[in-house]
C-alpha cells in the first residue's frame, strides 16, 4: 500500500514556493490555542501575525458573518451599503480622522495612501510634487508602489525597476530626513513600531519632531498603522500614545480578526481624490466590514485595550526577566524579546516543538504578538514554554 502524500507534500507541488513554512499543518483554533491535524495544541502568540486579536474562532465575529452571509454577501462599490458606512463612521469616531476608503490588505490600503498623496501633491502644491519619503528597515507591503516605499534594498533589489518617486532615510535621525524634504514631498510613510523590521519601536520625541517637520513644509504624514493599529499596543491607534495626528492612515491586519480588509483614513484636508480616481470591486463589502464592526465593538465590550496594556506589561517583564533575554521591545502586546546572540530561529524552532508559537523576526529577535485576549495564566505558560525554548535551544 502507498503512503498519500501529506499536505506539506502536496504544498510543494502545488503552490508557488514563496512560503518557508513551519512544520505544521494546522486545522483548527479557539481562543488562543490552535491544533493541528494530530490533535496537537499550540498556544498562539502571534495571531496569524498580529491579525487574530480576538483569538481564533470568536463567536461574536462568526455570528455577525453567518447572519450578513444569508443577507447579502456583494453588490460592488457601485451601489451604497450599510454595514460599510457605519464602520467609517465607527472608525472616524475612534480615530479623529474624516474620511475612509476600504482597500482589500495592508499593500491596497498602502497603494490608496500613496496614490492619495500623490493626488493631493499634484493637487495642492503642483505636479512636481509626488515623492514619498520612508524609513529604512520599514515594510508597507509587497506591491510595487509599497514595495517602494519599503525600506529593505534587498526586497527590492530583484523586482527592479520598481516605482519611481520614493526615497529612505534612517529612522531616529531627523537631519536626515529633513535633508531629503523638499518641494517635491508629498507625505512621510512611518510605521510607529518597525514590525517586520525587527519590531523597533519608533520614539515618542522622534515622532513629534516629525510631525512638525511635515507642518512646516506641508508634508502629509502617514501613519502605517496596519499591524500596530486597533489596539495592538494598548490604545484604539499607535498614535494615540505618541501625541502625534498623522494626515492620513492605513488599517488592515486586526481589523476584521482575520477576514481580509484594509482601510485608508484621511483627514478632510488630504482628502484629495475625485469621483473615478480610485476604487476596487471587494473593498468594503459587506461581509467584511460586518466582522470589523463587530470586532470594534467586542473590543470596546471586553475592555481589550486595558487587558492588552496589563498582559503586555506582565509578559514584557516576565520575558524580561529570563536569562538569554537581553532587552524587550515594543509597546502594549507587540513585542520582540532580544536575544544575547542571533539563535532566534533555533529559539523559534524550539517554541514550535514546546507547543508554542512564536516568530523568529530577526536574526537576534522573537516576536510575540498574543491575541488581545490572553489572560493572566496564558501569558504565564507562554513565557514558561518560552524558558524552556531558551534552554533548548542554546544547546543546538
Ligand atoms: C503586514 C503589513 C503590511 C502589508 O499587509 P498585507 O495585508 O500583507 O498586504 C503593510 N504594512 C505593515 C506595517 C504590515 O505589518
């Protein structure tokens, strides 16, 4: 008799091999543990990349689709629809911004901000002004234009010739950007913690330097709130603890707990496109904008920016404390714990197989971004599990 090929099998000879992939395949989820085909549990302290913030399989969120399933699932963008309209009006209230326009994923809410700013550059201050300045070591995606504004050459380099009009400095260095603002400057790309760049938290005092450098030479600011947004690090919007207002920013990866949306935020003032000038056909439909508001709402009910401000305190000195650990980085429950030498993949590998999952995001640094609605005790077995990934994995 002949073994059926495993899925990890069939994925080799099926998919574009893009995907470095852990070993696991996994089936199934609830709160914040997910099992694989064997029955294996794991507890999750990535949620999918920061996206499942409510934990796997919320009930709330699931009823709020099943019921907008049976109702209406598309029509376009052609025609108005209720659930869209009130998640912009729940995310004006949150925010403070004006305006929405629903992309499909983090890149499409970044190209809408880009081209946004584009728009309102030519607009306002002349078709000379267009470029968008960045951070190096940022990500804002995989499309062109947002692959453009990321600063990592070598993500770059093979997809040459890449969009032109972009340009990165080194962040915390705020002469060097304002060496690069000028005439031609339509915003600042930023994200508040660098989350693929190592999850570098960008300073307080850096970013309001930033903010008043844009005010000075008319600049839009543009906040990439996609991973640290909706409560990841303890407020509705990175920014909020940061006392800046950017001019325009962009939502996706927690906003509906894992169905794929992405959302653009302008103030009235950058609100500069047309009737036309920009649109998608899935963007905003209903089904998914259904899941946002009810995760806006389970989020408000359950007191998650409170309890991601306390368990991130309490994870951040637990993992803190243990010995390999040399610094914790981050800001609410999105947090790299950095090693005293680069063995995070070996650390990482040795998680998996203590039942939990993590992400070796740089060489020296493991990632941890929990589901909002980890307790006391889970975030206790985490770091318990974490210990002992430290131990094994220092005798690889
Ligand atoms: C994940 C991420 C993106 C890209 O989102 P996709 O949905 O994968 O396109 C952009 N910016 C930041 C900061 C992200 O973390």
């Amino acid at each position: 008799m002949t073994d059926q090929p495993t899925i990890a099998e069939r994925e080799a000879s099926s998919i574009l091999q893009t995907y470095g992939r852990y070993p696991l395949t996994l089936v199934r989820g609830e709160g914040c543990r997910v099992y694989d085909e064997t029955g294996q549990e794991y507890l999750d302290c990535l949620a999918g990349i920061a996206v499942a913030s409510l934990g796997h399989a919320n009930a709330a969120v699931a009823a709020r689709v099943a019921r907008q399933m049976t109702k209406l699932v598309h029509v376009s963008n052609l025609y108005y629809t209720q659930p869209q309209v009130e998640l912009a009006e729940r995310l004006k209230d949150l925010s403070g911004l004006d305006r929405v326009f629903f992309a499909n994923c983090g890149a499409t809410a970044n190209e809408t901000a880009i081209k946004l700013a584009r728009r309102w550059g030519q607009k306002t201050r002349g078709a000379e002004c267009y470029e968008i300045v960045s951070l190096l070591d940022s990500f804002h995606g995989r499309t062109l234009a947002a692959l453009a504004a990321t600063g990592q050459p070598k993500k770059q380099a093979i997809f040459e010739p890449l969009p032109t009009g972009f340009v990165q400095v080194a962040a915390h260095d705020i002469d060097a950007l304002a060496e690069v603002i000028g005439p031609q400057t339509a915003g600042v790309m930023i994200e508040t913690i660098q989350g693929e760049g190592g999850v570098i938290p960008i300073e307080k005092g850096y970013m309001q330097e930033l903010r008043e450098l844009c005010d000075r030479h008319d600049v839009l600011l543009i906040i990439d709130d996609i991973q640290a947004g909706i409560g990841r690090t303890g407020t509705w919007f990175s920014w909020q603890q940061l006392e800046v207002d950017p001019d325009i920013a962009t939502l996706a990866k927690a906003l509906a707990n894992g169905l794929p949306i992405g959302a653009c935020l302008s103030t009235e003032r950058a609100a500069a496109f047309d009737y036309g000038e920009h649109g998608t056909t899935f963007g905003g439909g209903p089904v998914v904008t259904s899941a946002a508001l009810a995760v806006l709402e389970e989020i408000e009910a359950r007191d998650l920016l409170e309890n991601c401000r306390n368990r991130g305190r309490q994870l951040a000195s637990l993992l803190t404390a243990l010995p390999g650990v040399s610094e914790v980085r981050g800001r609410g429950l999105m947090l790299g714990a950095v090693l005293d030498s680069p063995r995070a993949a070996e650390v990482n590998r040795a998680a998996l197989s203590n039942g939990l999952l993590v992400n070796n995001v740089a060489a020296d640094t493991v990632r941890f971004t929990p589901p909002l609605i980890i307790t006391e005790e889970e975030v206790n077995e985490a770091v318990s599990k974490f210990s002992a990934s430290l131990q094994a994995g220092s005798e690889w």
